[in-house]
C-alpha cells in the first residue's frame, strides 16, 4: 500500500516540476524582445555634481503627511499610528488620519510603466534564489550601505535603543526586518495591486518621513551630513537591493540569464517608485543600476564610526542568530569575500588568513554549486526550500520581537531623545 502510495506522490512531483519548468522557460523566451528594447535603452550619466544635488532633495509627498499629522496632533499619534498599521491587515485602517487613508489611496497604484510579465518572472527569480540572495544582502549589500559615512550616521541615529547600556538590540532587529520588507515585496503578488510588498514600502516611506521630521526638529546638522535619507542614500538603497544583489549572485557563481536579471531589476525599479524614489534616479536597465550603484558608492564611501559599529552589530547578529553563520561558522571571512577587503577594513571586519579566505570562498561556492545543481533539477525544491527560508526568516523576526508580531516602530531613542511620548491605547 505505501509503494503505490509513494510511486503516485513521486509521479505528481515529475508532472508539477515538469509544468513549472515548461511554464518559467516559456515566460521568459516570450520576454526576449521585451529584454532587448530594456537593454538597448540609453544608461543615465551618474555624475558626482548630479548625485550630490540630489543629497538636498527628500521625498515631499510622505513629508507632507507626517508633518500634518504631528503639527496637528499630538506627537504621540506617530507611535499610534505605525501600531494601527501594522495591527491592521488592511490598507487604510479606520483609525487612520485622513492625510493617511489618502497617502495610501492615492499612491497605491502601480506606475504606468509597470510590466506585470517582467514582473511575474522576477518574482520567479526570487523564488528560486531567494535564500542566496538574502546571505548576499547580509553579507554584502547592507554592510556596504554601512560603509557610506553620512548614511551611516542616519541608521546608527536611528536605531540605538540605549547608548547608556550599549544595547544593540535595535540594530539586530532592523537587519531582520529588511529582510522581511524583501520577503513581503519579491513574493508572488506582494507587487500585486493591494499586495503586501506595496504596502509595505508605503509604510516605509512614511516612516523614513517621521525620522526626517524629527532628526530635522532636533538640530541634524545638514552642512555635514545633507539632508537625512535623501534621494541619493534612498536610491543608493534600492541599488544595493538590486542590482548589487544580482552582482552577489555572480560572485557565488549563480549564473541568470539576461531576462532574469532584468526581471529582477524591473521589480525594484517599480519598489523604488513606491518607496518615493525620484524617476530620475530608476536606472533604465541592469547595466544602469549598476553604473548607478557603484557612482554611489564612490561618491559616499568614507570610514565612520558609525558604519564600524553598525557592522560590529550586524557580526554578532550573524554570530549568534543568523543560519549563515551557525552553517559555515566563518562570519568575518564571508563579509569578506562578498564586500572584498577594502570596504571590510573600512568598516572594521577582522582580518583574516589568506588561506582561510580562500577556504570560505571555495566552501561557499561548492555549498552553493550544489544548492543550484538540485535547485535547477526541480523546481519544486527552489519553492520548498524558498518556503522554508521564509518560515525560518519570520521564527527569527519573532525572537527578535519577543513572538510578537513583526512591525517596524520608532526606537526607544527616538522617544527619549526626541521627546516623543508613549503611544496611548484606544
């Protein structure tokens, strides 16, 4: 009775895998012409004069909103609502301000330019890979957002709970919830209209207003550091989530063809229009996000302490926490391989042997060699292991908020520093 059994379960594995192969290979040969008139579009000239005038600009649609709500309420109403949002599944809980239900009615659609194929197959892409691609964003994207000093200085702002104590709790929850903000905007239909990943960046962007309003309010030095979260360090940002991530990808030996990668990247252009970054700086195609990322990087990266200790934080995140490094044990060597060595002294990462490099690089590469051997033999595997990352992601974003549900909030910092009282219950 169990053989038969067995044969059937085995039999409709073969046939679903085989659907699912035939359907992904086929979406992207009918994305062929589509990929070519992306590739064939003219790349931006990323300059350091027209990157720096973007380090005054901010996002004056979610500015507009904060500010009315905490000039005509009282501050803890901010606190309120991020915890109305989050507690509540729909897009415009009741209890929201009018300015609220507004901001998300009218800026809740897709752009006109918005390609559902493109974007189906992208969030193909992340099924298959996404587990790698979230130990390349550990690994290599964040920390390397780290590394831009005036950014930097914004995050560790932002995220300490207690200096007196030296708490680092803060740091460690927000890498795992920009985990589960990739989670909510690259699973199937979070692009979707009404979908999580919509959502979710709109929930962002208001959020990064509250931290502009008060960081502004209490006198951040904008000769030093421009404006906090500009359109500059948001589209820098969006870089490192995408094409920087696709670069990671390369480095590990994934290799994607050129639909994949376009897909992917045509994914984050469109959450980068709903995290308010400027049409000017959505790069037309990969080759553009790249050239974009890296302008960046040459223009912000500079040492900090602020980006060392936000670095040490994401070490003992690794450490302690994260599957990486419990799996390879070997937390500094892989910042290393992945960042390379320049940005890794920068920022403070150990250093580490030559010959031990060289060890991580090729356990790293043979684990993933094998991970995509079995990957590309059945598709159903990339889903099922895709699923069980999001499980694992979601158990460890409920440690972090002693099991309660995830959501993203204003730091003890921000209520003690900037005087922002307790959100009160309904």
């Amino acid at each position: 009775m169990e053989q038969p059994t067995l044969f059937v379960l085995l039999l409709v594995a073969a046939i679903a895998t085989f659907v699912i192969s035939l359907r992904y290979v086929k979406r992207k040969r009918s994305l062929a012409s589509k990929i070519k008139k992306i590739q064939s579009l003219p790349q931006h000239n990323w300059s350091t004069d027209f990157l720096q005038s973007k380090r005054t600009q901010m996002d004056p649609v979610a500015d507009v909103v904060i500010q009315s709500i905490l000039e005509q309420h009282e501050e803890s109403m901010v606190n309120r609502l991020f915890d109305a949002m989050v507690s509540n599944d729909d897009i415009i809980p009741e209890q929201m301000p009018p300015e609220v239900r507004n901001y998300f009615a009218l800026n809740h659609q897709l752009p006109t330019w918005a390609d559902k194929d493109l974007i189906a197959l992208g969030e193909q892409v992340y099924i298959r890979h996404g587990l790698l691609m979230s130990m390349v964003l550990s690994c290599k994207s964040m920390p390397e957002c780290y590394a831009c000093a005036k950014g930097a200085k914004v995050l560790y702002a932002t995220g300490r709970l207690n200096d007196q104590q030296g708490a680092m709790d803060a740091f460690t929850r927000r890498i795992v919830e920009t985990a589960q903000f990739v989670v909510n905007a690259m699973t199937p239909g979070g692009l979707a209209p009404r979908g999580k990943g919509i959502t979710t960046a709109l929930k962002v962007r208001l959020i990064h207003a509250t931290i502009r309003y008060f960081l502004k309010k209490n006198n951040w030095d904008t000769a030093l550091y421009d404006e906090p979260i500009n359109q500059e360090d948001m589209a820098g940002t969006l870089m490192s989530f995408s094409a920087l991530v696709l670069d990671g990808l390369k480095l590990l030996n994934v290799k994607l063809s050129d639909a994949e990668e376009e897909a992917y990247q045509h994914c984050w252009r469109i959450i980068g229009h709903f995290m308010g970054v400027q049409e000017d700086l959505l790069p037309n195609n990969v080759a553009d996000a790249r050239a974009l990322g890296y302008a960046i990087m040459e223009h912000q990266v500079a040492p900090s302490d602020h980006g060392r200790a936000l670095t040490a934080a994401l070490i003992k995140f690794k450490e302690d926490i994260s599957p990486e490094g419990k799996l390879f044990g070997m937390v500094h060597e892989m910042l290393r391989f992945m960042m390379g060595n320049k940005i890794s002294d920068l920022l403070g990462v150990p250093p580490t042997a030559p010959d031990v490099e060289e060890k991580i690089e090729n356990r790293l590469r043979e684990w993933v060699g094998d991970f995509e051997k079995v990957e590309h033999r059945s598709i159903l595997f990339g889903l099922f292991a895709n699923a069980f990352g999001r499980i694992m992601l979601q158990g460890m974003l409920n440690y972090m908020n002693h099991q309660k549900k995830s959501h993203f909030y204003l730091p003890e910092s921000l209520k003690s520093d900037w005087g922002v009282a307790p959100a009160k219950a309904y």
